[in-house]
C-alpha cells in the first residue's frame, strides 16, 4: 500500500511542477501575444523573460533560449522578428514532453 501512495506522490508532485512551469508559461505567453496590443514593449520583455525562465526550469533550453531572445527583440523594437521568435518558441513549446495520465490510477 504505502508503495502505491509513494508513486500516486510522485505523479501527483510530477504533475504539480508541470502546471507551474510549462502551462503557466504557454498561459502567460498567450496572454502576452493576444493582448499586445495595449501592453508596454517593457511589459512584454518582462513578461518573455519570465516565461524563458520557466521553460529552462522544467528543462526546455531551446524554447527558454527563443523567448529569451524575443524579450531582447522586443525591447529593441524589433516587432517583426519578436512575433517571429515567439512563434518559433510556441512551435518548440508544443513538442515538449507532457507527462501522462494513468488511466487505472485507484484512489480510496
């Protein structure tokens, strides 16, 4: 029994990290993208900065690296090649790995 929590633990603090670095991330940059609008070109790099250090915490160096450099392209006011490297980050975001669901997980 207390094997069976010890793993239930494990995935549920897997699970738990996922949400507040990768799903945060796309959260906060969708936001970003849609909204830039009436954003600030320093809310937005402050924005990118934070997302590029959530990526690279959960282990996406790449993804972390293209926001890193759209925060630069963006204080620039380079707006072309900012949406540009955002858009790649977003690709590269979405190929990263998702843990899975246990679909026979038994909780009592």
């Amino acid at each position: 029994m207390e094997i069976s929590r010890r793993n239930l633990r494990s995935e549920v603090l897997e699970r738990i990290k996922y949400v507040k670095t990768c799903i945060m991330a796309r959260e906060l940059c969708l936001l970003v993208r849609t909204n830039r609008a009436v954003l600030e070109p320093s809310d937005v790099s402050e924005v990118c900065q934070y997302i590029s250090t959530l990526c690279k915490e959960e282990g996406c160096g790449e993804p972390s690296e293209l926001c890193q450099k759209a925060a630069k392209a963006v204080s620039l006011g380079e707006e072309e090649k900012y949406l540009e490297l955002c858009a790649q980050s977003c690709v590269k975001c979405g190929e990263a790995r998702r843990p899975q669901q246990k679909k026979d997980a038994y909780v009592a």
